[in-house]
C-alpha cells in the first residue's frame, strides 16, 4: 500500500524535523534577544509545522487509492459501510479537500519560513545552507503552482508535476534546512 521510499521518506522527514536539536533555539540567543527575535524564531516553529502539515499529503495519496481501489469494498461489512459508492463519493471530497490544504499549508510554510529567515538573520544571513532550504521550499511552490494553474502548456505541466511529486528535490531541501539551522 505504502510505497518503502515515501513511508521511509515520511519517518526521515518526521525524525529530522521533529528531533529537538533541528531549529531549536539556541539558550544564549534567548538571553541576548529581545521580542522581536523570539517572535522570529516562534515563526520558524510554525513554519516547521506547516512544513510537516503540507508532507502528510505523501502518506495520504496511497492511503486513498488504496482505499479507493479495494479498503473501502473488501472492509464495508468490518466498517459499518452499508452504501460502498456513496462511501467513495465522500471520499473523494475528503481527497480535494487534502489537495485544498496542501496547497494553502504549503504556501503559507513557505512564506512563514521567508519571514522568519529575514527576522533570524537579518543582518549578518549567516546560514547560506539554510536559505539554499528555503529555496528549494520556494522551489516546491512554483511548481506545484504550475501543475494548479491553467495557462502553462501541457509539457511544462508534466514536467512540473514530476519534479514536484519525485522526492528529491524535497530530500534536498530538509536536509538543507536542517543542516543550515544546525550550523547557525
Ligand atoms: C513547501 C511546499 C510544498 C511541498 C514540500 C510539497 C510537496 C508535495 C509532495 C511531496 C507531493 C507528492 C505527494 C505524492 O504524490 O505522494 C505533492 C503533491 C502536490 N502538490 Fe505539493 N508541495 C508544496 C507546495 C505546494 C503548493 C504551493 C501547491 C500549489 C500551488 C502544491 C500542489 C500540489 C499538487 C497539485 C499535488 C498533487 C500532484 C499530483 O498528484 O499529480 N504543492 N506536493
């Protein structure tokens, strides 16, 4: 059901992301800085969770097509489903409002991490490696933005449509902001 490459992708995503020493705040920073850097910093918190947030579509695509395909059919009795295809119908409002989220979770995280990026580091943008992230971040937007929009030809629709569901350029860019928060 779950693809070994997304659910590994999804525990990696979650333990670099989750693990306290990625974006924590750094105790002497906390004693030398006033409101506004702590208000910077809550926002890398949220943007991190929004982060995580947009992921979650990656575990819910075969959750859904599997139940789509079988789950719901073979389990209605187990379930308590009596009607299968109105189960389905449900389901599948269920799944464009998952798409809905992603896209508003995922440009929100990307502008959340922007502000927090200018807040954090201004002025010395002392973590190339985490700004390389935020990037990649930006990166995941535009494209999910041309799959969405209308206007771009169908090539650089599925060109875009590759690059944005592969899992590369998403690797890419946790690690680096991983990476980059831990240098800082
Ligand atoms: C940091 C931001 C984002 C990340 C990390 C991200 C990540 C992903 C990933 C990994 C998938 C593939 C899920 C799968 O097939 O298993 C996906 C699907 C998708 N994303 Fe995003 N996304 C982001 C932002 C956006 C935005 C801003 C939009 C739209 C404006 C968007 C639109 C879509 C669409 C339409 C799909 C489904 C594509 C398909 O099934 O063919 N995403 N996203």
């Amino acid at each position: 059901m779950l693809k070994i490459s997304n659910l590994l992708l999804i525990l990696f995503a979650l333990f670099i992301l989750l693990s306290p020493s990625a974006y924590a705040d750094d105790d002497e920073d906390d004693d030398e800085g006033d409101g506004s850097d702590d208000f910077s910093e809550d926002l890398g918190e949220i943007a991190k969770s929004l982060l995580i947030a947009t992921i979650v579509l990656i575990a819910w695509k075969p959750l859904h097509i599997w139940l789509q395909k079988s789950g719901i059919k073979n389990n209605a009795k187990s379930w308590g489903i009596t009607d299968v295809k109105a189960a389905k119908k449900k389901l599948l409002r269920f799944n464009k409002w998952m798409l809905r989220i992603h896209i508003v979770v995922g440009t929100a995280a990307t502008i959340v991490g922007l502000i927090h990026g200018i807040g954090t580091q201004m002025p010395d943008w002392e973590s190339s490696a985490a700004w390389a992230g935020w990037f990649g971040m930006l990166s995941m937007s535009i494209l999910g933005a041309l799959i969405m929009w209308k206007w771009p030809p169908k090539a650089i629709k599925k060109r875009a449509r590759a690059l944005h569901t592969q899992r590369a350029l998403l690797v890419v860019t946790i690690i680096l902001l991983v990476v980059g928060h831990e240098m800082i």
